[in-house]
C-alpha cells in the first residue's frame, strides 16, 4: 500500500500514519521526495482500510499496490532515484554515468594505464573485476583483495569511482573499504541471501538482469535489497540468453524504456556483455543511452587481445574514446549529458 502524504504534512503527521501502519503489523517504508514523503507499506496490508486512511490528517492519496514488487515499483518514488556518490557523481540524474575498465584486473601496471585512459576519455567510475565467476573451473578467477587494492589506489590516483563485482556473502566484508559500489553479475541476481545482505550495507549496489530473468524478476530482485533499508539499487541490462548465436547474448533495448516506465531505479546498459562482440558495443551503447539509460558500463584494457578474459568483447582505448564523443552528441539530442 502507498500513502502519498500532502507537500505540506508534518512529522508529526507523517509519524502517526506511520505508527498505525506499523501497529497493524506492516513494515513501512518512507522516501521523501522533492515536494511530499511517501509511504510504502509491505505485509499484511490487505487489512487496511483505504477508506480510513484517506481521512488521517495530512495524507494526500492512498493506494493499494498490484504489482508484485512494491518498493521497486515507481509508485514507491514517482520522480525517480538518483544514486549520488561520495564525490558528487550522479546516476539517475541528467547526466549519463560512463563506467569503464578491464573484465578482470591483471597487475598493477594494468589497471593505472587503464585507470588513466578511460579517465581522460570521459569516464567516472572504473570497473573492473577482483573475483570473477567463470564458466570454467580452470579459467582465470581473479587477484581477489590485492587486486581490490589496486583497483582503489588506480581509481584515486585518477578522481574515479571504484565498482567490482562480489559473488558471496563472506566478500561483502572484505570488500567494503576499497569499492563505491557492489556489483551484483546476472549469476547472482537471484542469490536471494546475498541480496539481503547487501540490503544491510548502505554502500550502492549495481544489480545485473539475470542471463534467462524477465523484467518482473529483476524487479523482484531489487526488491531484496530495498526491503533491507538499501535504496540505492542500480539495475543493468546486459543482455539474455535468446536461440540467437551469433552475438554472445541478445541484448534487450527494450527494457531499458519498459523499466523506467515500471520503476524509480536508474538503470544502466551493458553492451560488452550483451552483445560479445567489440565491433558491436558502440552501436548498442549508443542505443542504450538514446532508449534512456542512466549510465552504460564497457569492458576497455590496453590491450584486449591479451586480456585474460572476455578480450573479444572488451574495447580498445581509442575506440572507447570515440565512442564518449559519439555518446555526448546522442544524450545531448535526448535532453541529457555525458
């Protein structure tokens, strides 16, 4: 159930609707907006009497939610969440987010040159990967700590925001003093007692649609980590797995427009992923922010060919520079920056 309060109600109000929802047994959760606070009750809410709460003092409207996400959906924050980090960076706002680095961080020498050029080329964070869950037991599967470590004194060096992905619960820990935010990859997202935990971190958290998930279930996912107390979700469209076998995955444009229409989470594209293919992740960035994405995330290192995993889909730094350029004309001709 959503209780929108009026611009002007009090705490005093807010509180006391609060209480009574909460004395009836329902978890409440409030977002305060721009111009009134919302209230989101999860629970036994069939019990509740609309009718009466439309009379309490200070309440605007009351509704009851169909949908089977309740703090995810756009109801919860009408104007939409915008994640602000630490050093002001912005991902839900008018601006486009660019995130940009290595699959797997190698070395140090590695991860400052990259560091450095997805810096100048326009990007914000730096992403790459310390535990990386592959396909193959014998395959590379990351530095773990001492690669986090490098990754933060390569994002510092270079005013750049640090996010890697974490696969268990005994690396949230761990992980908390060197990354801005969790990386939750498409074989997590329905790792429902990971997703709890990260709703008791209040770090962000960048969500991945699942390889074979449909829109209602990353939802449902997001939903986890929102009922945790953690509404700083990022969700990422990177692509699901359709009889299509001439791209790795087939990425889906559509559900970027489709989930901001369905929810208040910004969301992010990922065409390295989606598509497999380097020659194809321009076209599908591009794509991605003309269909309204907050933010796209591209694997870039040195040199791809030698990368130690996923080099055929991973983007060469002049191109990836390129593509920043192309992506600034493209957000300005939807009302947006890069």
């Amino acid at each position: 159930m959503i209780v929108a309060m009026m611009e002007h109600a009090t705490e005093e109000q807010i509180n006391y609707v609060i209480e009574k929802m909460t004395e009836a047994g329902v978890n409440v959760h409030r977002t305060t907006g721009a111009t009134q606070s919302i209230l989101a009750g999860v629970g036994p809410t069939s019990s509740l009497d609309i009718e009466e709460y439309k009379l309490l003092a200070g309440v605007l409207t009351v509704h009851r939610i169909s949908s089977p996400y309740k703090l995810a959906g756009r109801g919860f924050r009408p104007e939409g969440t915008v994640v602000e980090f630490a050093n002001g960076v912005k991902v839900g706002g008018n601006q486009v987010a660019i995130m940009a680095g290595p699959c797997s961080i190698e070395s140090r020498e590695q991860i400052f040159l990259v560091a450095e050029q997805v810096k100048a080329a326009g990007a914000s964070f730096l992403r790459g990967g310390a535990y990386k869950p592959r396909s193959s037991p014998y395959a590379f599967q990351g530095m773990g700590i001492p690669g986090l470590k490098l990754m933060r004194e390569a994002a510092d060096a270079h005013g750049l925001l640090a996010i890697s992905e974490v696969m268990e619960i005994s690396q949230i820990e761990p992980m908390l003093p060197y990354i801005d935010c969790f990386q939750v990859g498409a074989r997590n997202m329905q790792n429902f007692n990971l997703l709890r935990e990260l709703g008791k971190v209040r770090k962000p958290v960048l969500l991945k649609r699942g390889i074979a998930a449909t829109i209602e279930e990353l939802l449902l996912s997001s939903e986890y980590i929102l009922a945790g107390g953690n509404y700083d979700v990022i969700l990422c469209e990177r692509g699901i797995r359709t009889y299509e076998t001439y791209t790795r995955n087939t990425m889906d444009i559509s559900a970027i427009p489709v989930i901001k229409a369905l929810s208040h989470l910004p969301i992010v594209g990922d065409p390295s992923h989606g598509t497999g293919r380097r020659d194809l992740v321009p076209a599908m960035a591009k794509a991605s922010v003309a269909a309204g994405a907050d933010g796209i995330i591209v694997e870039v290192h040195p040199n791809p060919d030698k990368a130690v995993s996923d080099g055929a889909q991973t983007l060469f730094p002049d191109v990836f520079a390129k593509l920043v350029g192309d992506l600034k004309l493209i957000a300005t001709a939807v009302g947006r920056s890069v």
